[in-house]
C-alpha cells in the first residue's frame, strides 16, 4: 500500500522567512496530494492540493510543487507569519479510490518566530 | 454551517468500559471516516463508510466498531477501553471529491 513520509518533523523559521516542507510517496497510482494545516485543537484544514498532472500550484503566500518521477512533493510558505505556525500534514489519495483512504504523512510542527 | 460535528470533545474512560463518539455531517456527503491521532503522530485511519450501510476497516480497527444507518451518522463505538485507546479522534467526510472535511476533534484518555 501506499506510504508518505514527510521531513522536517519540526520547523522553526524567523517571520518572514520562507518555509519548505517536504513529503515522498511510494505507490506510483496516487495521483491527487493535498496539504492540511493543522491548528492547536482543531481539526486538521485544507489549505492547497495539487494533482498529478500538474507540477506546481500557488495561492497567495502558498505553493505546492510535484515532482511524479521522483514521487515527491512539497509545500513552500513565503514570507511566514506568526499565524502559519501549526503542525501541517501531507496526503495522498491512491489511484481513483474517490473517498476512499488517504495516507496522511506523520505532520511537520511548524513555529514562526515573531 | 456545521459541516462535521463530533461529541464529546474530551472524554476520560476507566479501562474496560465502553462507550461512543458520535459523528454527524449536514453536507450529504457519502464519504465518512474515523482517523485516530496518537501525539506527535499522523492521522491513522480506523473505519470508513462509502454510504449508508456500508462500512469497512481501515489501518487500525482492532478494538472499535462502527455502524452508518443514516447519510448523516457514523457513530464509533470502543469496546473494553485499552490505555492504547488514548488518543486524539477525527470524525471526517468527503462528497468523494478531494477535499476532506474534519471534525474539531475528540479527546480521549483511558485510565
């Protein structure tokens, strides 16, 4: 079955650095691979996803990268701010099992420094 | 707009009870889910629904179970409460496109 690692576990930045969080996956068939921002006692929230045949998506401050023959992707966060600390986790959805399992990556705890 | 409503929001068990965290969505959809969250760990994927009346097992089953009468329900039950139940609960849905809603969450401890 599939399986997502992702790296760093914890990332400190100073405010208004960037950020980069990088996640691998190993089943070739996924082909859809979301990022959730995960708040102190909430609920894990989409915040960019991308599909496999696109190689990269931005909104804003936030950009998602895929590169499919390495299998890896990653989300980058320009110009960070206090309120982007949170733990952030990547996905991936195998094949087109629509609804079925995502595999969650174990999440990186990010803190800006004000 | 309540999207996925879970209760309780904590909960402390003494080991061999019992009891359920109720899940309920009021956006139709198909798709539910119940992930478990362990500290400083990813979500792992306990049951699943793809409609009313159809569950099955995801990675870590072993001790809960699950019923989906209605669209809207997906209720997990736990069984003779373990201390490797403690964990942090996410109730989930999907229309089965992409995104996934989550619950705020559930708060467990087994004692």
């Amino acid at each position: 079955g599939e399986n997502v690692e992702q790296h760093p576990s914890t990332l400190s930045v100073q405010e208004g650095d960037s950020a980069v969080i990088k996640c691998t996956y190993s089943d070739s068939a996924s082909n859809y691979f979301p990022w959730y921002k995960q708040e102190l006692g909430k609920g894990p929230q989409l915040i960019i996803d991308i599909r496999s045949n696109v190689g990269e998506k931005k909104d804003q401050r936030i950009a998602v990268t895929l590169n499919k023959t390495a299998k890896h992707f990653s989300l980058h966060i320009t110009e960070t701010q206090p309120e982007d600390s949170a733990v952030y986790f990547c996905a991936a959805r195998p094949g087109d099992n629509y609804g079925q399992n995502f595999v969650f990556g174990p999440g990186t705890r990010l803190s800006v420094l004000p | 707009n309540a999207g996925v409503t879970q209760t309780p929001k904590f909960r402390i068990l003494k080991i061999g009870q019992s009891m359920t965290l109720q899940c309920a969505q009021d956006m139709n959809h198909n798709y539910m889910y119940w992930y478990r969250q362990d500290p400083g760990m990813g979500l792992k994927l306990i049951y699943y629904s793809v409609g009313a009346g159809i569950t099955d097992k995801g990675e870590v089953p072993n001790g809960y179970n699950v019923s989906r009468s209605t669209t809207e329900d997906f209720p997990l039950r736990l069984e003779l409460a373990a201390p490797s139940q403690t964990s942090v609960y996410f109730c989930a849905s999907t229309s089965g496109g992409n995104t996934i809603y989550f619950g705020e969450g559930s708060w467990l401890t087994v004692v």
